[in-house]
C-alpha cells in the first residue's frame, strides 16, 4: 500500500474506501486521507481532519486501546470492527484494516477504513430473527429437529436435547444411527428419505422409541421438507411429540375395561365350561392368523379380545338348549342365534380404540349372505370378522362337545376348503391350511 498510497486515492474514493495516513510520532495525528475519510467522519473536507487525534475515530474508548494493542503486538490489524465517532447523532460502525510503518525517520499507520454499517445492521436482524426462532423452538413442548439431505442433524431444540441426555456438540452432525437401535433409525432413516425423494409430509405418524435410560416411549412424529432458495428440497425438519403418558392412561383404562368383561367370562366358565374353552382358543387361532398377517400388536389385541369374547352373550341362553344332543328346533336355533346380537348389545356402548363390538357382531356373517344376523356379504365384513368366523369354525369343529364327538382337524379343514372363496375368505383359509400343513396335519393353537 505504501508506494501505491497517492495513486489509488482516486478509486478508492469512488468505492467508498476510506485511505489514511496516521502519524504515530509528535505531533500525533492524520497526515493524509481521501475524500471518502472525511464522509465517513463526518467531516466537510479532508483538509478539517489533518491533525486529528487518531482517538476522535472511537466511540468507546476501550475499542481504541484495543485496537492499539493489537497493532502494537502483531504490527498490523485486519478488519477490525468498531462503532466510530460521529459528529452527528448517528453513530455508524466500521472496519479499519492497517500496517504499523517506521520509514526511519516517523511511525506511522497507513490503511483503509470502511462503512459496514449496513453490514452489521443486517447481522444484528439475522441475529435478532435467528435468536427469535429459537426461542419460540426452545419453548414448544416437543422435539423438533432439522436435518440435511444426508440426515444429518443440522439444529435441534432445547427439549430434543433433554429427552437425549446429549449435548448439543455430540448431537450436530450426527444421525439417528448414533442414538437409536439400528431397525428403529433405519425405520426413521426411510421415512426422511420418503420426504426427501417425494416432498410429501409424513404427518402424526404413532412409533415408539428407545430414551438414553433405556426406557421406552411412545411418540407422534410429523416430518415435512425443507426447500432452499431454488425451490429444491435441502433436507427436513421433524417434530416428536411424547404421547407416553395418554399412551399409559388409555393403556389402563383399557385394562379396567378388560378386566371388567374378564368378570364376565368368568361367570361364562362357571356356567360353561366347554363355551368358555372354546372362546379361549378361537382367541388364540385368531391371533396366530393375525400375527401371520404381520398385524401390529394393538391390532392383534383387539382381535384375541374379540375372540375371548364373542360369545358371551351364551350366558343368557339356557344350558339345556346349549348342551342339547342332536338338532336343535328352529325356535330354539333362533334363541342360539341371538346370542350374537345379545353380545353385541351389552358392550357396543363401551368406548374400545378399536371396532371390538362390530367383529363381534359380525362373526357369524358369510360372504355370500348366508349368514347371520344381518345377511352381509363381501366386503361388508370386517376382515377382523372374517378371521374370526374361520376360527370359530375351525375350533368348533376340531374340539369336543357335550352333544357331540370332536370331528378332527380334517373335518373342519375340509369344510372350510369347501367353503372357500363362497363362505371363508380364501387369503384366511390359504392361511389356516399352511399353518395345519406346517404341524404335519394336526392343531396349530394351544390349548388351555
């Protein structure tokens, strides 16, 4: 700069770059500057600040010796950032980049000062809106998290970071494959990639997840796309919501529920003996079906339940009729057949998270409409109610009854082979007969 100092002048007015000369030895002040100096300071002219004590150029004082304690250590400072003083009422920022010269005979500085003023006022907004958003992050009540297109957590909320127990630099970079079992961060891996590839939300999806300590949690996730400035997708952003507590109570007051109807079975097996197996086991080949149809373990549970309890409303039929040897009369066939309907009726006013009423009611339906009570046909029945007719045949069939022998496995294979496709659902019936044929022809279900 020194031997160049006169010649750029010119430009570096035009740009708006302020070139001084400072004179670090008596008498202490500006020996040369530009124009743009002079604006910057405030000045009318360049020829007003020749002299100027170099501490006119600071607002805060402490600026100033540091400023000199830094040229006095390292012979030179770049780009240093300092709020000047201003003959006005409006104080502006700016950036002072020098060198510390001795040309034997006077010290001097001899540099560059600009206005970045504008420059910070913009950092200071993108500062003040970035502490804003992660405020209002820090304070919702839920996980929220945002990852790159590698699914690299970028930014994370105060409340993602207690439920890790992580700290915020072991978190940033990272992905789920660092703090999760590796099926549950595939799991999550897929679903970012889903968005990602897709730019379609996964909204209130229900999944559980493994704590830091080890216990585990159910959680509601909803996962959108981020797009950049071009409009292409750069990466996600996910918000967990922590659902174990309301998981928990409708956990127990689903198990009220189930023990409340448990009393009820009970007084089925003191009555019935037989009826009360029976519904045992169907509940046991209906889940074994389910879970071959890869069911989720809330699903399978509402069908087992439906299975323990399709025919309680047997209770109010009389045993004599129940029990009866050889063929029942057509009114005494009508009050077996209300049996559905009875059932139906006593729990169809309980609020189950699941149509545990509606399977009941409809498992002795037929796919042809030769069924009972309501004559559904085809996709009018449930699939639920479709397992669980196959079932209650095939148990009723397999087992002993006080009015008959048991006809064997073969018998009830073959009426429901019989009935494929008219009757029984063929995907359940091709179920069924895989799972005799994989216990070399005999019971797939326990028996208790």
């Amino acid at each position: 700069m020194k031997g160049n100092f006169y010649l750029t002048t010119t430009t570096a007015d035009d740009l708006g770059i302020g070139l001084f000369k400072y004179s670090l030895s008596p008498p202490e002040g500006f020996i040369i500057v530009n124009s743009a100096v002079a604006r910057l300071l405030d000045y009318a002219s360049k020829a007003e600040l020749e002299g100027i004590s170099w501490q006119k150029l600071f607002l805060n004082p402490e600026d100033k010796d540091r400023f000199i304690e830094v040229v006095n250590k390292e012979e030179r400072v770049k780009f240093f950032e300092a709020l000047r003083k201003s003959r006005g009422n409006k104080n502006k920022w700016v950036a002072i980049t020098a060198s510390r010269i001795n040309d034997g005979k006077t010290e001097y500085l001899e540099g560059i000062i600009e206005d970045i003023s504008s420059h910070k006022e913009m950092a200071e907004q993108l500062s003040l809106e970035r502490d804003f958003l992660q405020g209002l992050l820090d304070n919702i009540p839920d996980a929220i998290y945002f990852k790159d297109r590698y699914s690299r957590i970028i930014k994370v909320n105060k409340f993602y970071l207690k439920g890790t127990g992580f700290g915020l630099e072991e978190i940033i970079g990272k992905t789920d494959f660092d703090f999760f079992p590796y099926l549950q961060a595939k799991a999550m891996f897929e679903d970012d990639s889903y968005v990602l590839k897709t730019g379609n939300p996964i909204i209130g999806k229900i999944e559980r997840t493994l704590l830091a300590n080890g216990a585990w949690n159910q959680v509601m996730t909803t996962k959108i796309p981020m797009y950049g400035r071009n409009g292409d997708i750069i990466g996600t952003m996910g918000i967990t919501r922590d659902m174990t507590a309301y998981a928990n109570t409708e956990r127990e007051r689903l198990g009220m529920l189930i023990n409340a109807l448990t009393v009820l079975g009970k007084a089925l097996e003191m009555r019935d003996p037989y009826t009360f197996s029976h519904t045992r086991q169907v509940a046991d080949i209906a889940s074994t079906i389910a879970g071959e149809l890869g069911w989720d373990e809330n699903r399978i549970l509402g069908i087992r339940l439906a299975g323990e309890l399709h025919d309680l409303g047997k209770i109010s039929i009389p045993l004599d009729i129940l029990n009866k040897p050889g063929k029942l009369s057509e009114l005494e066939y009508q009050l077996v057949q209300e049996h559905v309907k009875k059932c139906y009726d006593l729990i169809k006013d309980i609020e189950f998270p699941f149509s545990l009423a509606e399977v009941i009611y409809q498992h002795h339906e037929r796919l042809d409409g030769s069924g009972y009570p309501r004559c559904l046909k085809e996709d009018e029945i449930m699939l639920e109610a479709r397992i669980l007719a196959i079932s209650d045949v095939l148990e009723s069939m397999t087992c002993y009854r006080p009015y008959r022998e048991a006809l064997g496995i073969t018998k009830a294979h073959q009426e429901l082979n019989e009935g494929c496709g008219s009757k029984y659902d063929p995907q359940i019936v091709g179920i069924v007969s895989r799972l005799i044929k994989e216990n070399d022809g005999e019971v797939f279900w326990g028996r208790g």
